[in-house]
C-alpha cells in the first residue's frame, strides 16, 4: 500500500541521507559545501555553465538498476535527489589511492589554479567507468560543459587519453548499489510531502494520476522535471521555488517509444535520451542537440521544459514547428492534443489549461524524400544562447519544391513560422537564387529585437544567409553523391 513520507531519501558516497523541511529546498552543491563540508565540489557560476560543481548521480533505470550520469550540482535541488546515489569527488580516492583520473591529471599538469578541476575529475571517471575506447573526440565530448580558464584544455585532453588500458577503476564496484536498489525500489512506492518554512511546499507524486489530481488541486504548484532553468533562475534571485511538484521520475511520461512514423516522447525524457533516439531517425535535431547542451544538462534538462520554459530562442521549437510536432496535454478529465504550431500565444504564453501538464510529444519522422536542415547561430559554438535559429523542412519532387516548412527563432516574441516564404519556395526549382529570394522574403517578414546578441538588421542578415547555406550545402551534396 503506498504512503506518504515526509522526507526525501539518498545517498551520498556510501552514507545514507534523509532530508526534511526548508533544507530540502537548497541547491545540492549549497548543501554539500555549507552543510556538510565537502569543498571538494567546486561552485563557479552557478548556471551550470562552468561544469566545477560536477556530481555523477545514479538513478534507477527500467530495470531497477542504478544508472550513472554525471550533472551540474548547483542547479539540481536537494529535494529532486529522491532515491538517488550521489557521487563526489570525495569518493573516487581509495586506501590511500588517487583514483586514475586523478593521477592522470597530476601527471599531465591539467590543472594549474584548480577551481574547475574537480569538476573536470569527475567528467574523466564518469569516462572511464563507461568502459568503452577513449579517443580526443569522446574526451572532448563528455568535458564540453567544463570550462577552465588557465590550461588551454590540451594537457586536459591528454589526461583523458592516458585512461586508455589503466587498470579498470572501479569506482562504482565500491558502493552496496545493490542493497541501494533494493530500498529505492520500495521507496519508490511511495508519495513525498515536505513542508518547509512558511509556504515551502514540495511533492512528489508516486504516479500521473496522483500528479493530475495535484495539478487540478493546486494549479499554481511550480513543476520541475530537470528543472536546469529555473536553478539558475532561483540561484540569481528570481525565481525562489517554494511550491513545487517534481515529476522527473514518472515513467508515463519518461519513455521514448518509436513507431513506423513518429517518435512518441515523454516530456521528462531527458536530452541525452533523446539524443541517442534522434540519432539514425533525425539526424539534423541529433547534430543540433549535441552542441546547445553540454552532457551534464542534456542529463538533467527535459524536452518538456524546453517546450513549457517558451523561450522564443529554445534550440529544439523551431524543429518541433516545421516537423508538425502534437503535444499531448492531460488532466484529470482526459487528454487533448494540440499542434505545436498552434500552441503559443504570446511570449511565455500558451494553449494550456490550468489543470493541464504536456505528458507527451509525438514528433512526426521526415519521409524519405524529405530534407530537414537546423541551424543555430550563436557567439559560441558550444552551449551558447542562440541569437537567431532557423529550422527547414521540404519535399522535391521532379525538381520543384513541395511541402516546405519554415521556422525561425529569435526574431519575435515567440518562434515563428514564415508563411510568406514558405509561399515562396512551393513549386519552385530547387535552386541557390530561389532560396536567395526567399531569405529576402523572409528577413521581411521577421520582426527581430536588439539586444546584446545582435541588432535587428543582423538578425535579419543572419536569416537570409542561412536560407543560402542550406541551398548551398544540400545542392553540394547532391553534385557530390552524382560525381
């Protein structure tokens, strides 16, 4: 029979935690540094930007089974740890052992002031748990979310190398995760209420109907999944979460299901799932997806966040937009479904009742003659804020363009699509100058801001050139697979 506990459970290294009230509601790194001093844990920015505050955490999987991945702990809360192994840097020595990443570390000279090494730790033993061949591509991908500003990021590199052929570490080995297994299967079971100082709040529904019910009862309830924004929104003093609802763990609404047209996906499916399922099914939203996010936030942070947060510069809408993408909303009462070209209203406003949470995207997969091509500008590659996106969709047929799609972010208050231009290109040959005279249409009908990402006239600068590149590179590819 479940129950109702009023505290949250997890553990940290190989100690058993129980966490009640107004504590629940702090940052984890917050917590780790101030409570129980373990400065090991470094904080930087407090965004989850910097990656020095790197904890790997185990969840359990389908299987029950603890999974391991690593996140920023500054924006992930105590009260979203429930059920949880918690790793820090702490654990990885080992009778009087450095672990091998630490000794690579030392070795290789990578760390000189040390702030974000720790975190960088942490990322090289996440790595060489995994197990698999240890190449400079996979050193720079899984340490693309740690920044360090002394080494030039080469003697880091070389550290991650020489992990190739140690001895196995074994860090996970270390810890009764079976006997953790066991009491988080059963905890599982249950509901969590905690009541903090004044109106502090939060729950923890056992399953989406309990959830439903909570969402009819109390619609102004804060739901976190990964909740990576609204950290970084709470650690700059803008957002403090006091009444919340945590539904990262219901796994109705978790699973990524693949049918013969559409990808079913939860909206707490988190990005590094949907990574791995976009990869062969949708390239160009895979390739997108690998860089708008490091690994520790694409480990937290949810496909439904991104749609709800309502950012007219998310990196995953415009893609949503152009592929026809429904969002399956539920309540209490039943379920209803609303395309997402449909779905916002206004800037940070959408087509959703106040009884209502989005349970499920159901993503449409481009047919075979389809080209889909997504494009991100921003003043950095990697995990930067975009100042403009634009995603394309279309069919050709002997020749001419048919079934276009276009969508563009950062260049009004919500994402938009640009009919004019889509009006455009339909039926037309599929040539460098038509797309040339749509970008012209489309720059026309945009109506961007300024701001410290780039003035307007940019914005619109930016569209027209990207509307070339993709005439360019797709054309390209075509005379290459002809030759």
């Amino acid at each position: 029979m479940a129950t109702t506990r009023e505290k949250i459970v997890f553990y940290l290294n190989n100690e058993r935690v129980e966490i009640a009230g107004s504590e629940a509601f702090q940052p984890l790194s917050t917590w780790l540094r101030l409570r129980k001093g373990m400065t090991g844990t470094k904080v930087v920015c407090s965004e989850g930007d910097c990656g020095a505050c790197t904890v790997m955490l185990g969840w359990l999987n389908a299987a029950g089974k603890l999974e391991y991945r690593i996140i920023d702990s500054c924006i992930q809360f105590l009260f979203q740890l429930d059920c949880c192994h918690v790793i820090t840097i702490e654990a990885l020595e080992h009778n009087g052992q450095l672990h091998p990443a630490q000794t690579a570390m030392v070795e290789c000279f990578g760390s000189q002031c040390g702030f974000c090494t720790p975190g960088f730790v942490m990322g090289l033993a996440h790595l060489a748990e995994e197990g698999r061949e240890i190449t400079t591509t996979t050193v720079k991908e899984k340490l693309a979310g740690n920044l360090c500003r002394c080494t030039g990021y080469e003697a880091i590199v070389k550290a991650g190398l020489t992990l190739n052929g140690s001895p196995s570490p074994g860090l996970l080995a270390r810890f009764d995760r079976q006997g953790m297994e066991t009491e988080f299967q059963h905890l599982a079971t249950d509901s969590v209420k905690i009541t903090g100082e004044g109106d502090q709040v939060f729950f923890k529904p056992q399953n989406l109907a309990e959830a439903l019910k909570l969402r009819a009862a109390m619609p102004h309830l804060r739901i976190i999944a990964g909740g990576t924004d609204l950290g970084v929104q709470h650690n700059k003093g803008k957002a403090l979460l006091t009444q919340v609802m945590f539904i990262a763990h219901l796994p109705e609404i978790g699973q990524i299901k693949e049918t013969e047209t559409a990808l079913e996906i939860g909206a707490v499916a988190n990005w590094s799932d949907v990574l791995v399922a976009t990869k062969s099914k949708l390239p160009a939203l895979h390739d997108i997806l690998k860089i708008f996010a490091a690994e520790q936030i694409r480990n937290a942070a949810t496909i439904g966040g991104n749609i709800i947060n309502a950012s007219p510069i998310a990196d995953s809408i415009p893609c949503l937009f152009v592929m026809g993408a429904q969002l399956v909303l539920a309540s209490s009462a039943g379920e209803r479904q609303v395309d997402i070209n449909h779905f916002y209203t206004g800037y940070k406003k959408f087509d959703m009742q106040p009884n209502e949470m989005l349970t499920k995207i159901v993503l449409p997969l481009p047919k075979a003659n389809a080209l889909v091509g997504l494009y991100k500008v921003s003043k950095r590659r990697d995990l930067d804020i975009a100042t403009v996106t634009l995603a394309i969709h279309l069919s050709v047929a002997a020749g001419k363009i048919a079934d276009v799609h276009l969508a563009a972010g950062g260049v009004a208050a919500t994402v938009v699509r640009m009919r004019s231009a889509e009006k455009a290109l339909l039926n037309q040959p599929f040539t460098e100058a038509a797309f040339a005279q749509a970008g012209q249409i489309a720059a026309a009908e945009i109506r961007p801001l300024s701001d410290v990402r780039g003035s307007a006239e940019f914005r619109k600068i930016l569209i027209r050139n990207l509307f070339l590149k993709f005439a360019s590179g797709t054309l390209a590819v075509k005379r290459m697979a002809s030759a």
